[in-house]
C-alpha cells in the first residue's frame, strides 16, 4: 500500500501507477493500494532493515529476495550508488 498524508501524495501516488501501468513492464495490473495514512508507530529496532540483516530467513529467500531484483532490474537508474567507491 502507498499510504499518503495528502491530496497531493494522492495524486503522484496515482499518477506514478499510471504510468507503470501503461509501461507494461509487469503481465499482470499493479494492485498496490493507495490510502489514507493513519497514524503512525514505529517498529521496534529489531525490525529495522531487516532483510539486510537477515536475507537467508526462508521469507526473506522466497519473497522479498525476488522482489527487489526485480526492482533492481527495471529501475537500477533509481538506485542511489552506496558504496565508498
């Protein structure tokens, strides 16, 4: 889900979608969600980036993993260079 704060949230959220949609990159619709962000708690320190610390839980391996290849993949011009080199 894309949870927004306002209207204008809203319609980039909405408008990026759009324009995934119409690029086809994936066979089947986005259904990601956009709604109305509540409020908010943070997760406790265990939580915090959890699949870096933990890519080899079953989860992790099966799901999240392909995902971000993925992501990776069809938008690698996004992805901000962290390395000290």
């Amino acid at each position: 889900a894309i949870f927004c704060h306002d209207a204008r949230q809203r319609a980039q959220a909405e408008s990026v979608m759009a324009e995934l949609a119409h690029a086809c990159h994936w066979p089947d619709p986005i259904v990601t969600q956009v709604v109305d962000a509540g409020v908010f708690y943070p997760a406790e320190m265990a939580h915090y980036r959890y699949f870096d610390q933990h890519p080899g839980q079953p989860y992790c391996r099966a799901v999240v993993g392909p995902k971000v290849a993925k992501l990776q993949q069809y938008f690698i011009h996004l992805v901000k260079e962290t390395s000290g080199t």
